[in-house]
C-alpha cells in the first residue's frame, strides 16, 4: 500500500484536491486544496473550451502539482466529470493538463461519478445498517444514489448543475420568481423518470454532498437559528430571501462568496426541487465527497476490493463467459508479457491488467452473436456501465477485445490518449497470439511458449513435435503472419 495518496477531482465548477496517509489502515488527511475553476462555464456552443476557461484550469493545476511534488504522493488519481464529458475536441487539453499536474486525467461517466461520491459519503459517515439516500448537486449534473453500508444499490446522474442552469435560467446574474420556478420545472423534467423508482426503494436518511449542499446549509444555520436543519420549510424560507433580490449582487447572504454567488440561485432550486419531489424531510449534511471516495477507491485496488475486478467478473456472469477459456487465454497473454514487457516497454502494472482483462472478456460478444462477436465483445466494454473504469480505460479494453482477430486494423488506437494509442499494438498482438494459440479450446495445458521480440519483429518458438500434432494451429499462424505483416509487424515461428 502506498504511504501517500492524493485525489484530485477536476469538477465543473471547482478543482479540488485532497492528500492523504495511509497509516494503520486508516486515511489520514494531510492536505486540501480547492479552487473555482468554472471550467462548464468556459464550454460554448460548439462544445469546444474556451481560452479564458483553459487558461483558469491549467494554472490551478500547475499549483497542484506543485503541492503533489512536494508532498510526494506514491499514488495519485484525476478524474474529469461532466464539462470534460461533454468538452469536444479536448485531447489539446488533456495532455497539457497532464503535463502541469504530472498525472493523467481519467474522465469518468455519470454513474461511476455517483459510485464514487457514494463511496466518499459512506466512508465518512457513521456506519448504519439503514438505506441512506446521497445527493450531490455538482456543476455541470446531480448524482441521485441509494445505499446500504458501502453498496451503492440505485445509481443516476442527472443532467442538471448548477453551472448549466445558471447560465440557462440566471444568465447575467438576473433572479425572479419565474427565473426560479423554470429552473425547477426543469429540474422536475430530469427526475421524472427515476422518481417512483427512487420513492419505491425508499431510505431512512438523507445526505447531501460537496460545496451547494454545504453552503446551503450554512447559510440555512444563520437565517433560521430556531430550526437550523436543511428541511422543506427552511429551503422555502431561503428560497424567499433569494427571491427578494433582483440580481446575484444584490444577495444578502453572508456565507455565500463572490464566487459561490453566481451559481447559488440555481443550486437553491436544484435541491429545493429534489426535496419536494421526493418527499425529503430532512437533508444532513455530508463531510465526504467524491474526492473521499476517490482515496477509499485507491486503497481498494491495493487489496481484493478492486472495483474493476468486481466489474469484470459481473460481466463475464451476465454475458455467460466460458470461465475456462478466458482463464487459458489469460494465462497465456500474461506469460508472453511476461517475456516481452521490457523490450515493448509495458512495465506499467495497468498494461497487465489491462491484457488480463482483455482476455477474460473477449468473448462477451458471443452471447449476442457468434458472427463478427469481435465486434459485439468490443461494442460491450466501450459502452456498458462499468464500475470502476474511466472512460479511457473501457476504451483501450475495447480497443484490445475488438482487434484480437481477423484482419487488424489500429486505426480505433488514434482515439485513444498516450501512451495506450502506441503501446496498445503490442497488447493486441499479445492477446491475438493467446487467443489462437487456445482456439482449440482443449483443456490440455500448452507446452512451453517462448516470444522474443525486436521492435516490431517477433519470434515465437514452439516445441516441433506439438506443432506437428496440430496442424491447424500451424495453418492459423500462417494466416496470423499476413495479418501482422499488413499491420507492420514482422512474425516468425516454429
């Protein structure tokens, strides 16, 4: 386990930043940092960022590098929410932010954000057996989940934030009553469909998360001391004294900012919307975040509680994976990396997990077709919910899956970010290798397999005697030479 950990969690409205140590299996925060970045903001019509919003990130992610360097943290993790979901052409960004962080940004989807805010708030709340309900008002969406203890059991990310919605219905800081009620209605649109879920599974306990919910209740606090909890009529109360300003600057509320300010009204009518919805009588206010959970997540991938383990398994179940071929085809690959992982410079841990997990799941697509399963293997890993991955790493499994047979092409690997868009060839040449070397699905255990690699010149040697005894393994790494020669490598065997 790493001594220090640090999350950093590039949201829509504000970048924050938290370091921790591990220390007798507990997390010890060291540090935090925080700051409003207004990044959904800075997102035109085009989708494409724009320079100020750029500009704002890049240098607050400069000074958070600075504290990680100096901090020293073993283990790090970024992720992007909804503005860098919805960012388009944003590679040029990307990469420069990995630069001034020192770390590469995973962006993440809308349920893998509520999982992990979920993760933060049980973590960091008292442990209680009941079902307990998580709100997370955000800039550019709202995370809705339901859990008992650490398990998230009903999970939605709503396409409302409080960043969105104040330019829609608060645009130039301009506040009215029917400004208000447009933002709820719109609001009311978003829950609709998940309502009566939600109502039918019910909670005994409600908690908000991160800075709207925060704020709202500390203003809450001062302007109803006799009744200092975040109710229905406490919302109301603030939502009137919202309401009795014509403009953001002319708000009278000393726990809300200059910053916070801008986006307040249309936080207020978020949750005030939600908590009439869904018949909330109460909302406590929670001390974890995602950021929290990003920490717990960490230490889980350092034990047996990896999410993405969790998520593989659950597809091969759902998808009927033949269990005993995936475990040939796996260990297979791992050994061929084994042997080659220097020379091709796959050291990193997650090229083997990456390969591994490749290789358990490259027939998931035979439970919807046998024809082009490839295909339909590749179609799953890129687009179903799977806890745990970010969105680039479901890309590059995809990526694998989906070049592991017939003609090769890398052109998908363009799409990818660096360094998977080159290594990837060699993880897909490594899991093709394992799959023809098990097509036969026998049970009986390969003999010794040795992979020398040059650059992209490969020399696989196989005992003669078993190559005699199968001659269509012998026919398939004739084809398999073509394939590879077409893709620019250079394949010898015997």
């Amino acid at each position: 386990m790493p001594d220090v950990l640090a999350a950093v969690d590039l949201g829509s409205n504000s970048f924050h930043m938290v370091v921790a140590r591990y220390s007798h299996g507990q997390l010890v925060i060291l540090d935090r940092l925080r700051e409003m970045v207004r990044l959904a903001a800075g997102l035109g019509e085009s989708g494409r960022l724009d320079d100020d919003a750029t500009t704002r990130a890049l240098r607050c992610l400069e000074r958070f590098g600075q504290r990680l360097r100096a901090m020293r943290a073993d283990s790090v993790r970024v992720v992007g929410t909804n503005a860098l979901r919805r960012a388009k052409r944003k590679r040029w960004f990307l990469e420069r932010a990995r630069a001034a962080l020192g770390h590469p940004i995973e962006i993440i989807s809308g349920l893998e954000e509520a999982r992990l805010i979920y993760s933060g708030v049980a973590h960091t709340s008292p442990m209680s057996a009941d079902k307990r309900l998580v709100i997370d008002i955000g800039g550019g969406s709202t995370e809705v989940v339901i859990g008992e203890g650490f398990n998230p059991l009903l999970l939605e990310s709503l396409s409302v934030g409080c960043v969105g919605m104040s330019s829609i219905y608060f645009d130039e800081g301009k506040i009215s009553e029917k400004r208000f009620e447009r933002a709820r209605t719109a609001v009311r649109l978003e829950l609709e469909p998940i309502q009566e879920g939600y109502r039918k599974m019910g909670w005994m306990q409600v908690f908000g998360s991160s800075g709207t919910v925060r704020v709202i209740g500390d203003v809450v606090r001062r302007l109803c001391p006799d009744d200092p909890r975040i109710t229905p009529s406490t919302l109301k109360k603030l939502a009137e004294r919202v309401l009795a300003a014509d403009h953001i600057d002319e708000l009278e509320l000393a726990d809300v900012d200059a910053e916070r300010a801008p986006v307040f009204p249309a936080g207020l009518a978020i949750l005030l919307e939600l908590v009439e919805s869904l018949g909330i009588d109460r909302v406590r206010v929670a001390e974890g975040a995602m950021r929290e959970g990003l920490l717990y997540d960490m230490m889980g991938r350092f034990t047996d509680e990896d999410a993405r383990v969790r998520s593989v398994r659950a597809m091969e179940q759902r998808y009927h994976v033949d269990s005993l071929q995936a475990d040939r085809v796996e260990a297979t690959a791992s050994a061929l990396l084994d042997q080659v992982q220097s020379e091709w410079g796959l050291e990193d841990p997650f090229a083997e997990s990456a390969l591994r997990w490749a290789a358990r799941l490259h027939e998931a697509g035979l439970d919807i077709a046998h024809s082009k399963y490839h295909r339909h293997s590749a179609y799953l890993l890129e687009h179903a919910d799977m806890p745990g991955f970010p969105r680039e790493e479901q890309q590059l499994l995809a990526a694998l899956v989906g070049a592991h047979r017939r003609q090769l092409s890398f052109e998908p690997l363009e799409d990818l970010l660096p360094p998977w868009d080159r290594q990837a060839e060699f993880l897909i040449v490594l899991l093709r290798l394992s799959v023809l070397l098990h097509r036969g699905r026998s049970p009986q255990p390969l003999p010794e397999v040795k992979l020398r690699v040059k650059g992209r010149t490969l020399g696989l040697e196989l005992p003669a005697r078993w190559m005699k005894e199968h001659p269509l393994t012998l026919e398939d790494l004739e084809q398999e030479r073509q394939y590879l020669k077409d893709a620019g490598f250079r394949l010898s065997f015997g």
